[in-house]
C-alpha cells in the first residue's frame, strides 16, 4: 500500500458527508484564481459533486497500483483538454484544491496529510502535463551530468 494512502483516505472520509460544502468552497475558489481554462458554473459544480469525490476516492484507493490509474485518470484529463486548460492551470488546480482542504479539513489537516496530499497533488500535476502537454519532469542520465557539468564551469 501507497505510505500516504491511509492519511488520503482518512481526510475523503472525513469530507465525504459534506463533500458539497467542499466542492462550493473549491469552486468559490477557483473563481478568485487567475485560471485559463472554462470550469462549470457553480450550480454544474455542485450536480456534479458527487462524481468527483468517486473519482477522487477511486484515484486515491488505486494509487498504490499506477498503473490502474493512468487510464482512468488519463480518461478524466480529457475535460480538463476540452476545457482548454493549460500547464499553469494544472498548477493552479492543485494549488486551489490543497488550500481547500486545508481550510475544509481545519485541525485535520495533520502534517502527515499535508505531506500525503503534496505528494498526490504532484503526481497529478507530472502525469497531467506528460499526459495533457506531453511535458515531463524526468531527465536522461546524459541531461543530468551536462547540468553538473555546466554548474561547475
């Protein structure tokens, strides 16, 4: 099992009975952020409220298992593409989503979950963008030693 998997299913268990009240809160969010892309109006967010939080506990309960994942996920990414968004709006989503929990979950947001939540944040950040951009963050062996190299010289 993933290390930070149980602290991502504590805090979708403790917001899954309110799960409205969040997404309200990320949406209201979302609508002070400088994002690019087309999102739902408030009243699309919330019909679709409960469909996120299946998407979000089954990506959660699978990240142990990348491999599941990535189609699902990649298949989700799909309207974030439709909706024209771009790599800082992919930043921008996690950013909005993690201060949303922050501030929905209060003293439940331990250190523990904020790490766990980091780490899952950027590994949708790095698939989105290889996935959406096709950007990557990993780097050859050969690009690694010629930045060594450039940083002594």
């Amino acid at each position: 099992m993933n290390l930070q998997q149980p602290a991502l299913l504590k805090n979708l268990t403790i917001i899954k009975p309110n799960f409205h009240a969040f997404t309200a809160r990320f949406h209201d969010k979302l609508a002070e952020s400088c994002t690019e892309m087309s999102y739902p109006t408030a009243l699309q967010f919330n019909e679709k409220s409960f469909t996120l939080f299946c998407v979000l506990e089954r990506i959660v309960k699978h990240l142990d298992r990348p491999t599941s994942v990535a189609p699902f996920l990649a298949y989700h990414l799909i309207y974030l593409k439709n909706q024209g968004a771009s790599k800082n709006d992919i930043k921008l989503l996690s950013n909005v989503f993690y201060e949303t929990l922050k501030e929905h979950l209060g003293k439940h947001f331990t250190y523990e979950s904020q790490l766990a939540w980091q780490e899952a944040l950027r590994f949708f950040e790095s698939f989105a963008n290889n996935s959406l951009f096709n950007v990557s963050n990993v780097i050859s062996l050969q690009q690694k030693i010629e930045q060594k190299q450039s940083h002594k010289i």
